[in-house]
C-alpha cells in the first residue's frame, strides 16, 4: 500500500481508510488491502451515477456507481496524462515482464483499472521529473518512488534495457481532487522502467473503485420501530457487557438516519484489526410480526446489518454510530 512521498505506500482514500472516530471507538491497530485484476480500456463518455429507488417511508439510500460508471471515470482521468514529446503508445502482445501494473489501492469486483503502454525516447529519471511537474488537471500528486540502481543489463542491438529482473524502476501517481457520486476512491499511476536506445517505457493506470448498490430491504423506517436496544461488550478492564434499551423517537430517528446514510462497502478487508469492544444495535419493531433489524458494526470498517436473521449487503462506515452509542451508553473511552 502506498503512502505519500518518497518510496512509501498507502490505502485507497489516505486517512478515509481507518476514520480517526472508529479508531477511538474501536481501538482499531491495523487494516490491509489487496490487488484486483486490470481490465480494458472502455468507451470515453460521461460517467453516470447509477439511480437509486428512494424506499418508502425514509430518505434516499446512498449514490451508488457502477462498473460502467468507473471505467468511463478511469479513461477521463488516463486521458489527463501528460507525456514527454515524442511518446508513443505501443500495444505488446503482452505487458513486458519488468513493467508489471503498479501497486493501486484494492478493491475486489467493484474495481475498474484501464492502462496503456507507451515507447518514450527520454530516459527514465528525465521521464519522472516531467510526470511530477505537469500534474493532471484535477489532480494532486498522490506518490512516487523510486527503486534502487541496478545494472541496466548487456547491451542489445537496439540498445540497453532493465534487466527483467532487476526491479529498476520509477513510479508516479497522482488523485483526483474531488470524486463524483457513488466512487468511493480513484488514482492514476505510472510506471517507468529504462528502454531501449537510451529511451524507457512507461505504463499508465487508472483505477476506479465504486460503491456498489445497497439493499433497500435494509433501510429502516424510524417511525415502524417501537425502540432500540444498544449494547457494547467490552474488554477493560474485564470482560463485560453494558446494555441500554430507548424507546424515544428522537433517538430512533437518529441511529434510523446515520444507518441509512451508510453507502455499501467498496470492498472486503483481508484482514481485521485488534479491537477492545463490540456493539450491537436492534430495532424492535412496532408490530410484533415485523422483524427486527441488527446492526453490528464489525470494526473492519464495515456494518453488518441482519433483517429478521437474514444477513444483507455489507455497509460502509459505522464510527459515528458507534460514537453514539457510546455517548447514549456513557462511556468515555474503551482504552
């Protein structure tokens, strides 16, 4: 994962990945992500957020994007790149070996990822500096790195090239600066690596991750719950659980809100953090036929929610409900 700056890596969104509240509330240490495979460059056109049915009796559910949405976001923002004059794109049979896709944030099957290959005569440190003083318009510099030296191999009758094996290479990535509705995270990234004639090749990547649809069967009409029970099991400074039922509309209408408001994952995390406490929201409802709705938030950055038992789509988010419950239940701090 890449950070900001010189050889360091970071997640998809930069702080969005671990929101400082949900570290607060659950003591969250550590989170991962993974790779998604690339795909083909699409038509250009104007991406379009995909329309969400308001479900009766509450607000509209969260912008969600779509595969099409994101790939055509992808090829606007790979249409931006700025290249050294004179590049050339070239289409391999397949992508050389020691130009493999840069590492981009993950993001499972609601990523998209469009790249081309380019033949440029400049070497590859004077291809780095250019790629970091025309940023794309809309964006920021995201990262860049650069790995170390290595001997450039014996010479070929075209030239000298990387060896395929020495991992020589640059990168450069840069963000958008505001995303539209229903994408979650996007980034443009390059790789360089040294080429023949003196020359580098260069691989360009847009990657898109959207926020998929919700389920509207998981959106909850404040005005058919009789109340909510809250409940936290926690770790300090022994293992036990604190329990408060409410009753009032006002309370209701506000974790009813903040659940709503929550768009789907984007993705999975491979790997969950270390946390000190769970909480557990259930909406019971008025009728006594109706079923009741749990909302666990996992601490992974995601909410599970269960209608009458049956488990829905996985949400995104949760730190200011558990920041509420943790206020509603009097709990200053879990540490």
């Amino acid at each position: 994962m890449r950070h900001g700056g010189q050889g360091r890596w970071m997640g998809p969104g930069g702080a969005a990945l671990l929101p400082s509240a949900l570290v607060a509330a659950a003591a969250v240490l550590i989170a991962g992500c993974a790779q998604a495979p690339s795909g083909g460059l699409p038509p250009r056109g104007r991406p379009a957020v995909a329309q969400v049915r308001e479900p009766a009796g509450g607000g509209p559910l969260p912008p969600a994007g779509s595969g099409s949405q994101a790939r055509a976001f992808a090829a606007v923002l790979l249409s931006r790149l700025a290249l050294p004059p004179g590049a050339r794109e070239i289409r391999p049979r397949g992508v050389p070996q020691m130009l493999p896709q840069p590492e981009i944030a993950s993001g499972g099957t609601h990523r998209a990822d469009v790249h081309q290959l380019f033949s440029l005569r400049q070497p590859m440190g004077t291809v780095d500096n250019f790629l970091k003083a025309r940023v794309p318009a809309g964006m920021r510099l995201f990262s860049y790195s650069l790995s170390p030296a290595a001997d450039p191999g014996p010479p070929t009758p075209g030239g000298r090239t990387a060896d395929p094996g020495s991992g020589t290479g640059e990168s450069v990535s840069f963000q958008p600066r505001s995303l539209p509705g229903g994408i979650y995270f996007a980034e443009l990234s390059t790789a360089v690596v040294p080429g023949a004639n003196g020359g580098s090749l260069l691989r360009a990547d847009a990657a898109v991750i959207w926020y998929p649809r919700r389920s509207a069967a998981d959106h909850v009409d404040a005005a058919r719950f009789r109340a909510v029970r809250i409940s936290a099991a926690l770790l300090n400074p022994r293992a036990h659980t604190v329990t408060r039922t409410f009753t009032s509309g006002a309370v209701i209408g506000r974790l009813a809100r903040l659940l709503n408001g929550l768009p789907a994952a984007p993705y999975q995390p491979p790997s969950c953090p270390i946390i000190v406490a769970t909480f557990r929201f259930t909406f019971v409802p008025a009728a006594l036929a109706a079923p009741r709705v749990v909302v666990t938030p996992t601490g992974c950055l995601t909410v599970q929610v269960a209608v009458g038992g049956v488990d829905q789509r996985l949400l995104w988010g949760g730190d200011q409900l558990i920041s509420v419950a943790m206020r509603l239940l009097g709990l200053k701090s879990l540490v």
